[in-house]
C-alpha cells in the first residue's frame, strides 16, 4: 500500500482555495441532503481502492469531498465523517444512536470474541464496571514498578547488540516488550515462553481480518484467510486456557485482572462468567494491551531517527529531569516534552487509524442525512491530518502538542484512543509506558535508522509497520 504517498498531493494546494472549493462543493450537494461521493466502479463501487491504498484513499477523498462523505460499498450505506464536531456527536453527543453491533465488529469477533473492545449494549456496561478498577490511579504505582523493570531490562539485553553494530526490527522489540509488560501487569505472568505463539497467532488474525473483507464474514468458506484466523485462534486458546487452568490451580493467587474475572459474579443471576467470557477478556488485553502501545513507539522511534532535532530537544530533558538514572513513574510529570514526542508520533501514526459505528436511528451529520442503518467511519489517520486544524499536517513537531495550542484545537482534532463512553479503558496506561520505555532507552541508546531498508505503513486493525523498521543501536 503506497503509504509515503498518502497525502496525495494535497501539500502544494493552499489551505484557503481548498477551504472555499469544500464549502463550494457543500452548497452544491447539500440540496439532495446527500454527501457528495467519490466515483466508483460499477457494482464495486470504492472498494477496489480502498483494498488497494486505503490510507491514501481516505486522505484525498476527505480532501477532494469534504468533511462527510458518503462510501460506495456494494449492499452498504457507508459514510466518512472527517470534522472533530461530527465525530464528537458520534461518539459522545450522540452516542446512544451509534453502535459496534456491524459487520466490522462481527468480524474482529472472530478472533477476539465478545471482549470489552467488541461488545456492546448492557454486557459492555457490565464488563466496563467490572475491569474499570485494574485502571484505578492507586494501580499506577505497580503498573509503573512493572514498565520500569522492564524497560531497564530490555536495555540491558542490548548491551552487546548496541557494541556489535548489527541491525535490528526496533518494532518487533517493542512488541516483546509491551506484550512482557501487559503479562505481568494484567496476568502476573512471565510470558515470555508463550511469546513466539501468542505473538504468530495476533499476528495472524491481525492480517487475516485485515485483508479478508466480507470473505472473513463466512467462516464456514475455507479461504486461506478463514484459516488462518481459526488456526491463530486456535492456538491462542490453548495459551490462555492454560493460564487460566493455572490460576484456578493457585492457592494464593495475585491481585491482577485474571484473578478479577475469575471471582467476578453476573450481577443478575449471581453466577460466574464463563470460560468464553474470560478467554475473550484475556485475548482482548492481550491484543489491545500491548499491539497499539508497540506500534505507537515503534513509530516513535522512526520519527526520532528522521528528526535529529526533535531527539536533541528530548535528550536535554531527559539530562535535566532525570541526570542519567532511571526514570520513574513519578518522574512522567517533569518530561512533557517526551509525552509530546508520544502524542505527535500518534497524530501521524494513530496505532488504531481508523473504527466504525451503526447509526440506529435517522441522523444528521454536516447538514447532511444519515439513515438510520448506515456505517459510519472514523478515521484518526485522516481527521489527525486535516489542514485547518494542522498546518503542515506532514511534518513532524511535537510543538503542536503545548498546551495552549492544544487548548485552541478542537477536542477531537485529535483522538488517538477513541472518545466518549467507550474511550479506550487503558489509554492512560498505555502513555504511561510509552513515556517510560522511551525514556528509558533514550537515555542509554540512540536509534540510528537503517538507510537501504524502506519503511512502510500496513494499515490492518491496527496500523503496523510493514516489514518492521531496521535500526541499529548505539550506546551513549
């Protein structure tokens, strides 16, 4: 997927033309109440490009049509909604009328079951009130013990590899080491015999309900894809079966999240969750507890090594706040430059780029109608790069994210982890160890990018760096 050119062009257009060209363009369609639309082919309307580039395609059709914009899928009523006031009524305003329960969230079912991040109605309720105390504040203080630990770890192992010079995948590390951090964390385990298997089986499902489209919706079909998710899932389960046999074996067992579903009770009939339910809990913070935060500093470190000058400003930070110990959990107050490294990484490479919801009932959005059944996307990929609210939506600055600036954006100009009630219930967690794993290995190790090795983006579920980023590590 042509990733580098995912602006389409749009750079050399000058803001002020395009913004009378939109506003145009709305008056032009807005009699029909209709959004205007991207051509299609016939009976396969945008997905040939969309399967083709769609990160590309999202970008320039927000460019070219405007801030809603209606989809042409076969059998679908689908729209792109691009402006912060819009994808606030969505997800918060509004969010009564917009549900997971479509065909996007049937197909992540597959692999993830009926967990926090595809369940909805009552049983989402319920489950979010259960898990909601693992992300107390008074937990922070452990989970930032456990982060630190591991981050020192980790540098430590580089220590050879850092004096030989060899090249390395810094995305494939950061995934060992956020899925270590969420296994301890959430399951008091050392995960690192299961790693290979559970990381292959992510893997996997990641790319297959990526890339299968409405194939993936029938299971029953034996295409390669199809397989391959039963066969990820397959030996997904046996892991987790095995920890969860484990605990229920433990005669003093841990404080964490499995323990928690393992004693939680259904409110109503008293009894406890089943083995589906907890195996679908485990696999969704096993996925969403480390996928996203690897790839967020995966392409952290990418971005540092392109930009020398923004790695300079946060070594001097990191030499005043911290004088070369290790930094601690308390110490993530003094290091705003290092979270706003974080969050302009995310602007541009949001882990998640993209979700959908269901409308339930007749809306509006834009000044345009919204039908009650169709599909409305949110892309953080393409509203994170819309000119009027980023000025040189490409570049790099973490500036962008002082806090005056951030006080004269829209709230949703920007939304890495979601918004509103169904906001990701760990996105504090994840940037406290994001900051921490940064700033831990910043201080002992600079990233050098392999030059010969292209990088590229692989928008799946999440937005992964295809054939991961080559770097090699030097000590300082």
């Amino acid at each position: 997927m042509g990733a580098d050119n995912m602006a389409g062009g749009a750079a050399g257009l000058n803001e002020q033309q395009r913004t009378l060209s939109t506003a145009s363009a709305r008056r032009r369609f807005a009699a029909s109440k209709e959004p205007p639309s991207p051509p299609g082919r016939f009976l396969l309307g945008n997905v040939p490009e969309l399967t083709a580039d769609p990160l590309g395609f999202v970008v320039r059709a927000r460019r070219d049509y405007g801030d809603v914009i209606r989809l042409r899928f076969p059998l679908l009523r689908a729209y792109l909604a691009a402006h912060p006031d819009d994808i606030k009524h969505v997800v918060q305003d509004n969010h009564d009328n917009y549900t997971k329960n479509n065909i996007d969230y049937r197909l992540l079912k597959r692999g993830l079951g009926e967990g926090l991040l595809t369940s909805d109605g009552d049983y989402w309720i319920a489950q979010r009130r259960l898990i909601q105390p693992m992300f107390h504040r008074e937990r922070m203080a452990d989970y930032g013990a456990i982060i630190a630990r591991a981050a020192q770890s980790i540098t430590e192992d580089w220590a050879a590899r850092a004096r030989s010079g060899d090249p390395f995948d810094i995305a494939a590390e950061m995934t060992r080491i956020t899925l270590a951090v969420v296994a301890r964390a959430m399951f008091s385990v050392d995960i690192a015999q299961h790693a290979a298997i559970i990381g292959a089986s992510l893997t996997a499902m990641n790319e297959s309900m990526g890339q299968a489209g409405l194939w993936a919706l029938f299971p029953f079909i034996p295409t390669r894809g199809n397989r391959r998710i039963r066969a990820a899932k397959r030996d997904l389960d046996a892991v987790i079966l095995q920890l969860i046999a484990a605990r229920r074996a433990h005669s003093n067992p841990p404080d964490d999240l499995l323990s928690l579903l393992l004693s939680a009770r259904d409110p109503a009939a008293g009894q406890p969750l089943s083995e589906a339910q907890i195996r679908d809990e485990v696999a969704t913070f096993m996925l969403a507890g480390h996928e996203t935060t690897a790839n967020a500093l995966a392409w952290t470190w990418y971005l540092l090594g392109q930009n020398p000058h923004v790695q300079e400003k946060l070594d001097a930070e990191l030499a005043a706040a911290l004088n070369g110990r290790a930094p601690e959990l308390a110490d993530l107050p003094r290091l705003p430059y290092a979270a706003m490294v974080i969050d302009e990484a995310m602007r541009l490479y949001p882990p998640v780029w993209a979700f959908s919801r269901s409308a339930l009932a007749d809306d509006e959005l834009g000044g345009y109608r919204i039908r009650r059944g169709s599909l409305i996307y949110i892309s953080q990929y393409v509203t994170h790069r819309h000119p009027a609210f980023w000025p040189d939506p490409e570049r790099f600055d973490p500036e962008r994210f002082r806090p005056k600036r951030v006080a004269a954006r829209p709230k949703y100009a920007y939304f890495p982890f979601g918004g509103g009630p169904r906001a990701c219930i760990g996105n504090q967690f994840a940037l406290a160890e994001a900051a921490l794993i940064l700033c831990t290995i910043a201080q002992r190790c600079r990233m050098r990018l392999v030059a010969e090795h292209r990088v590229e983006m692989q928008p799946l579920i999440t937005l992964r760096p295809r054939c991961g980023i080559m770097v090699t590590a030097h000590p300082l």
